[in-house]
C-alpha cells in the first residue's frame, strides 16, 4: 500500500511544480512587453538622427547655394549695378526656378558632387497610416479602435498590478483576510500611456519582482546566479508575494453597465494566467497597430500558447 501511495503522489507533486511556472509566464509576458517598447525606442532613436542629419545635410546644400549665387552676382553683375537690382535679380531667378524646374537658374549648381543616390527600397511593411516612430507610442489606431500602444501596455500592466496590490498582506493586512481584486477600478489618463521610459520601469518592477519570487523559492542558491535575477532594492524586499497558488480570490466584475459588479469565486493562480493570457490578447492588438504604422513584430508576438503549441505539432 505504501509503494501504491508513492506512486500516486508523483502526478500531484508533478502538476503542483508544472502550475508554479505561471510565476516564470507571467514574468516572461512583462518582459515581452519590456523588449517591445525598448524596440520602439531604438526606432525612435534611429528616426530622430536620420532628421538630424537630414536637415544638417539641407543646411550645409542652402549654404553652398548661397555661396555660389553671391559668386555668381559678382562675376556678372554688370560695374554700376546697385544692391537693389542684384536682390531684384536674385527673386526673379528664384521665381523662374519655382515655375520651370528645369531652367537654368533651377539647375545651376546641382552636379553629381552634390547628388544622392536614390533610397534602398525599405525592408518594413508599408505603413497603413503613415507615422513617425516619435509618436507611435500615444498616436490612435484607425484599425484598432483610436486605441493607442500606450493605452494598451497601461491597461496588461494595470491588470497584473492590481492583482499583486490587492494581496491582503501587501496591505498590511494577515494571510487569512479576504482577497478581493476588481480589475475594473484601473488608472486612465496615467503618464504610462504617454511616457515610453516610465512604462518600460514600471513593467520590470512587476517583471523582476516575479522573477525574485522564482529565485527565491529556489534551494539552489547556484541556479539564482545563473539567471541573473535582479537583486531587490531595500523597499521593494520588504513587499509580501503570493505563493499560495490555491489561495482563494474573490473576483468584482462589472458584467453589466446598467447593474453593480459581481462576485466570483477563484484562486491567485487561476487569476495570475489570466492576466498572462489577457496581456497576450493585448499584445496582439498592439501588433495590428504597429502593422498599421509600418513597423513590424516577431511571428509569435501576440499569440496564444495554446496556438503556439498547436502550430509546433502540425509542423
């Protein structure tokens, strides 16, 4: 009887490690969302220095025009001739260059010194809307509703927030004391949806602190190094972390807008996947939008692990 009862344990034991791992997805779904905005920066950084070198490259191309036109007005500029006739002369070129591009007083100047090669076709899906990367992060989506990239990262991230916020020991309150999370009582109008670098800070705090919690439930002090879990700052050591998967949660949903919430009986682990898989959700909805911008995501962006693994076995 002692061998049967081993034996079966073992498939307990098993899916109790195997649930634990939504604290590993749910830290991977931050991360994710992490590596895209940082994406979006290095994008950002790149269009900002092309401008730049753009209108250095314009600048220097008005400077030598000018140079050559004060040339050219002092070698043809007959002995006599006022200031007032050379400004004179000067607009009535610039207005002859404007009506016929391919007038003299047009293209004086413009050799092969000073021409372009025309630019490499782009690798990047044509843009849908047209938008530069500086305002991708607040610009509204013509195929997502006028829903923003911004305002989609606030609402995954406000989800998992309030989760851990509302862990009855992080308010100083016992294990024992009812949980009761309402996703419905989230931010709006916060500086996450508008501010690129403080999303990205706000997203490891939540990020890192789940991978502490894996580091921390893990013997092998070894392993801890390996994956180079981020050491707690003083303050955020001290912030409790569910690790009852099982612990009860009572879910306030608004199901009606007519009507008050209600009530709904769950657990932190069920509740944990379900901001994984709603931040997935949202992931795909910020990939249609930066499909519509012109930028584009990996394959398995936004994809459900279910997907996923249905893809792998019909491969």
């Amino acid at each position: 009887m002692a061998t049967t009862s081993a034996v079966q344990s073992t498939p307990a034991a098993s899916s109790t490690d195997d649930s634990r791992h939504i604290y590993t997805v749910a830290a991977k779904s931050l991360q994710d969302c992490v590596e895209l905005l940082q994406s979006l920066k290095a994008a950002m950084a790149v269009e900002a220095q092309e401008a730049q070198e753009a209108q250095e490259a314009q600048e220097q191309e008005l400077q030598r025009l000018q140079r050559q036109t004060n040339d050219n007005h002092k070698n043809d500029t007959p002995a006599g001739t006022s200031m007032r006739d050379i400004h004179h002369m000067s607009r009535s070129a610039s207005q002859e260059a404007e009506q016929d591009p391919d007038s003299p007083a047009a293209t004086a100047g413009t050799g092969s010194a000073v021409s372009k090669p025309p630019r490499a076709a782009s690798s990047l899906p044509q843009a849908i809307t047209p938008c530069p990367r500086s305002e991708m992060y607040t610009k509204p989506s013509v195929l997502a509703c006028q829903g923003t990239i911004g305002k989609h990262v606030r609402h995954l991230h406000d989800h998992y927030r309030l989760l851990l916020a509302t862990f009855p020991p992080t308010q100083g309150l016992s294990q024992e004391h009812q949980w009761s999370v309402d996703y419905d009582k989230r931010s709006r109008e916060v500086p996450m949806e508008s501010d690129i670098d403080y999303a990205i800070e706000e997203l490891e705090r939540l990020q890192f602190r789940l991978e502490r919690h894996v580091a921390s439930t893990n013997l092998d002090s070894s392993h801890k190094q390996q994956n180079g879990t981020p050491a707690a700052t003083p303050s955020e050591q001290d912030i409790p972390m569910p690790n009852d998967l099982l612990q009860p949660v009572t879910l306030m949903a608004t199901i009606d807008p007519t009507k008050g919430p209600v009530s709904f009986q769950s657990t932190f682990g069920r509740e944990l996947w379900f901001c994984s898989l709603h931040a997935v959700h949202h992931f795909a909805m910020i990939k249609v939008i930066c499909a519509e911008f012109g930028m584009s995501l990996t394959e398995g962006f936004g994809v459900a692990p279910s997907t996923l693994k249905s893809r792998m076995q019909h491969q």
